[in-house]
C-alpha cells in the first residue's frame, strides 16, 4: 500500500528547508523553530542577511526571486516564505 503525503507533512518540509537557509544566511543554529517569528525583530537578520537567505533560498529550491518579492511581507516569515513558495513558485514536493 502506498504512503501519501499529506499537504501538512508536505509545508512542514518545506518550512523545515527554509529553516535550514535561514540557519545559514544567519550563521547560527536555531533551538527553536518557530514559524511565525519574524526574521528580522526576533532573530536579528539584517539586510546584508536577507541577501544571503535570498541566494540559499534560490540555490535550495532552484528557482530565481524576483527583486520586489524579499521586500514583500512575504519575507518577515519563515511560514510567509513557504506561503510565497508554495502558492507563487508552486513548490510544494518535498
């Protein structure tokens, strides 16, 4: 019998990959992953960071960002950016 994967197992991977740039782009490794946290007020990413999680992000999901996209409010969220992907670039696979 096959296994299906649900559309919640499928964001959480999602959110869990954008985690891991946002790690990166960071420099650090986060305790606590919680989605909704803002990426600048409460984990302190700055500009020269948004340019780096913006780069990992392309080089993780294969896809380029248009230039308004990291200005958006999309981009104040770990779960906005899954928002954009999945609904935007349509990346939803795990």
């Amino acid at each position: 019998m096959e296994k299906r994967i649900t559309k919640k197992q499928k964001m959480n991977s999602l959110q869990s990959r954008i985690f891991t740039c946002v790690e990166k782009a960071l420099a650090i490794d986060l305790k606590n992953h919680d989605i909704q946290k803002h990426l600048h007020f409460d984990y302190g990413l700055d500009s020269l960071g948004y340019q780096k999680l913006v780069l990992l992000l392309e080089d993780e999901f294969g896809i380029e960002i248009e230039e308004q996209l990291p200005k958006s409010g999309y981009f104040a969220s770990v779960e906005g950016i899954a928002t954009l992907f999945s609904e935007y670039y349509s990346i939803t696979e795990i």
